[in-house]
C-alpha cells in the first residue's frame, strides 16, 4: 500500500521565490503543498513553513501530525519552544542569511546620526534654512566601535566597518570561543563596562534575555563618551508579554539624551513593536534620533533567500 502524502503548508505569505521553490520539490504522490496562507493547517499538516507569525502551545497540541517547521528568519521569541519539544516537532530557522541586509542597515543608522541626516533633511524640506556650521557632524572612519553580540549580525557590522572604514573593533560576547571570529582583528572585552568609556559607537546585536534585558540603562550612558553614538538593532520584548523590555532601557534612553549623555541614537527595534506616536512621541520629539520600524532583513533579497532557506529546510527534513 501507499504511503500517504505528506502535507506540507505554507501558512504565511511568502516570497513568490519560496512559494515557486515548494511547488517545484512538494509534488504529488510524495506531498501534499498546502498554499499559502494555508487555512486549516492543523488538521493535516506534517510540515509548516512560516515567516513572522506565532506559533502557539494551543497551534502544537492541536497540530497532531506536525513533525518540522521551517521558520524564516533567525527569531523564534514567537514560537513556544517548550511545547515543540515536548511534542518533538522539529524548529529549522535561517540564521545568519538576513545578517547582510541588517548590517547594511546599522551602518545606514551609524552615518544618519552621525551627520544627522534625518534632523537636517526633514527640516529643510519644512523649510529651514541653514547655515554650514549648523549642520556639523561626526566621522566615523577609523573610530573605534564596540559590538555587542558577535553572532552572525555582529560580526557582519565588524567586517564592514573595519574593512570598509578602518575602524577599531571592541567586541563583548561572552559566549563565543576567543578564535571564533579571527577574520576581524579586535579587542574582546571582558564586560561591556570597561569598553563603553572608549567608544564612539556601541552597537547591539544580541537576543533578548535574562541577561540582556536592560544592558544598557542610566549606568551604561553615563560611562558613555557624550559624543557616542547608540545603535539597537535587537528586537525587544513580544507583545504578549505584560511588561516590555528591550536590551535597551528606554526610559533611560529618553533622559540620557535630553540630558546630552550621549551623541544620538540609531534604532531597529524599539521595544513597543510596531512602534505608535502615542508610545513613542517623546522620544521622536528629540533632535538626533533615527529609528526604523524593525526593517532590518526588509529587502526583496533576503527575503526571497530566507523564505527559501526555511522550504529547503523541510526538504531537507524529509529527503535526508
Ligand atoms: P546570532 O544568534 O547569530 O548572534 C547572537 C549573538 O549574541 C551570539 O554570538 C551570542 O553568543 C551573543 N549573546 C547572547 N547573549 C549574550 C550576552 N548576554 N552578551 C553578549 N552576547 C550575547 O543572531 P544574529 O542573527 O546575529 O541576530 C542578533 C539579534 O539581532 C537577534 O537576536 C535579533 O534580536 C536581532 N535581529 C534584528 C533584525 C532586524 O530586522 N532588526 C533582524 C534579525 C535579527
């Protein structure tokens, strides 16, 4: 007799790209390709495929034949991992592809603050007239960069601004073996206390944890050169949390730079996501902030070589 086929489901809108790739691999007798967004996946699926969406405890239990999901992108802090394990359903995420485009993105960040792009060409397009001297800003070559987290993302921004700008890298990643990253000469810290009196740009790429969660608070800006630059690209707390938290303590953030702790702020990822003028008007009231609403992996590019990334990853799952 037959096996049965196995249905696989894309249950998000994906990439045409990925969409393109599943019907070309999940074709019948073998497997059952349910479109994306497929309805009803629960009932049937063995496979998943999905992009920024939850996967609850309730989706698992309910999911009785699921045995992998391929998830696009490297965050799973809405997937509940405990109950994927319990039910030995397999979690296959795309680490490191988006990790150009988001380090692309900090440097963008970096120089908008530094020459404070945003300030400046919103109000001469509101009709400010300046002078030169009023426009001043940083330069950024050769300074010294400290880094936070050297996983895929950090040691992306490492490589580029070493080898692009001649910068200096201080790195702190207690995680990391000391000949992880020897393509980047740098200095490994210790603490992230001893390095952030040095640095004319901290930069943050590290998952939100017990213990990331308000890294950088009053104490951390107050050890900071006034002329640093702040870069946070980690994504904060999820919505169904009670209390949201970032690895930045944004409060803290307010004050420093309303008190000229520091140079200005580059921001990704506010905690409050997507982030609302009624969260956040404070803050955008304030010269010299650049923030983007978390589109860090959002080019054609990364999302068509992520979302293909997760279906091959189910191939892979079943073929190998
Ligand atoms: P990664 O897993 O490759 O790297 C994370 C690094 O952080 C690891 O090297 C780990 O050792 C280190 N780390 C963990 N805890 C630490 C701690 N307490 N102190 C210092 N280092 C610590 O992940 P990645 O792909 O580089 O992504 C990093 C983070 O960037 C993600 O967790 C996510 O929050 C964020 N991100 C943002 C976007 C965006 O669009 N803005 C996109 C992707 C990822």
């Amino acid at each position: 007799m037959k096996a049965p086929p196995r249905v696989v489901a894309l249950v998000e809108s994906l990439h045409p790209d990925a969409v393109k790739l599943a019907q070309e691999l999940f074709t019948a007798p073998a497997y059952q390709l349910l479109l994306s967004p497929a309805q009803n996946w629960r009932e049937s699926a063995h496979a998943i495929v999905m992009r920024t969406g939850s996967l609850t405890r309730e989706d698992i239990e309910a999911a009785k034949c699921l045995q992998v999901v391929g998830k696009q992108g490297v965050g799973l802090d809405k997937v509940d991992l405990s109950a994927a394990k319990e039910q030995g359903v397999i979690i296959r995420n795309t680490p490191g592809i988006n990790a150009t485009a988001v380090a692309e993105l900090v440097v963008a960040h970096i120089f908008a603050v530094a020459r404070q792009i945003v300030d400046i060409g919103v109000r001469q397009r509101n009709g400010s007239v300046f002078q030169r001297h009023q426009c001043s800003g940083l330069q950024i070559t050769g300074k010294t960069i400290g880094i936070v987290g050297m996983g895929a993302i950090g040691k992306t921004v490492a490589r580029m601004l070493h080898h692009g700008f001649g910068c200096t890298i201080f790195a702190y990643d207690p995680f990391l073996a000391d000949d992880a990253w020897s393509d980047v000469p740098h200095t490994r810290a210790q603490t992230v206390q001893e390095m952030l009196p040095l640095l004319d740009v901290l930069t943050l790429h590290v998952p939100l944890a017990d213990g990331t969660r308000n890294l950088i608070s009053m104490t951390e800006f107050k050890a900071m050169k006034q002329s640093c630059i702040l870069i946070n690209h980690s994504r904060g707390e999820h919505k169904h949390k009670t209390h949201y938290r970032g690895v930045v303590n944004e409060e803290d953030m307010v004050t420093a730079l309303k008190e000229k702790k520091i140079w200005g702020v580059g921001i990704d990822a506010l905690v409050y996501d997507p982030p609302t003028l009624e969260k956040y008007g404070d803050l955008w009231s304030l010269p010299n902030v650049v923030t983007t609403p978390h589109i860090g992996a959002s080019t054609p590019q990364t999302q068509s070589e992520s979302a293909c990334a997760a279906v091959l990853n189910v191939w892979e799952f079943f073929e190998s």
